[in-house]
C-alpha cells in the first residue's frame, strides 16, 4: 500500500490529459520541475500531445485556406485529426482512472527526448 498514488496526485494527473486546457498545468508542473515521475512522464505527454495536434491543426488549417482543388479534403483531415487527439486524451484518461499506465510509447518516448532536455 506504499506504493499507491494519493487522490491528489491522480486528480492532477487526469488534469494534465483533458485536451487543450490539460496543455497549461502540464507545463507549469514541469517548469517548476515538482512533481512525481508519473505526474512529470503524463506532463510531458500531454503538452507533447496538444503540440502536435495543434501544428497538425495549423499546417491542414494553412493547407486548406491556399488549396483550391484540396479544401474540403484537408478540412476532413483536420477533424479526423482533431477527434483523434480528443480521443486518445480521453482513452488516457479511462486508463488512468483504471490504474493502468498512461502511456503512448512513440509519444513517450518523443516527449522525453524532446522535453525532457528543456522542461526537466
């Protein structure tokens, strides 16, 4: 019974992956660098999660405004992509309040390369 997270630290937790407003507590907690490994592993998740879906977002967002013969299909592209980011951050949610892992191991490990360097 040691090893159990506290309410608190699981609440945060599933704070960090509600899509786009998640992106903010996360990267306070790992600018202030306090936190469990777990809590700094999901920040590092979901600000790498919210980035990539909102670069993606941009560039078929930038795509479809310039494309004459390409909008309508960029358009569906970037909801797929959007519903998709929802999704996951949803499915990383249910997991978590299962007790299982929180995590995506290609985005796991891109998030700990990548920010794990500047935020940790």
């Amino acid at each position: 019974m040691l090893n159990a997270p506290c309410p608190k630290s699981k609440t945060q937790s599933l704070l960090y992956l509600i899509p786009i407003i998640g992106f903010f507590p996360s990267l306070w907690t790992l600018y202030r660098g306090q936190g469990s490994r777990e809590q700094l592993a999901i920040s590092r998740l979901s600000i790498t999660l919210a980035l990539t879906w909102l670069l993606g977002y941009l560039l078929l967002a930038t795509g479809a405004a310039t494309s004459d013969l390409l909008t309508l299909r960029l358009f569906i592209l970037n909801s797929f992509l959007t519903s998709g980011y929802f999704l996951v951050s949803v499915w990383l949610i249910l997991r978590l309040m299962q007790g299982k892992s929180g995590r995506l191991p290609g985005f796991n490990t891109l998030a700990e390369r990548v920010l794990g360097k500047y935020l940790s």
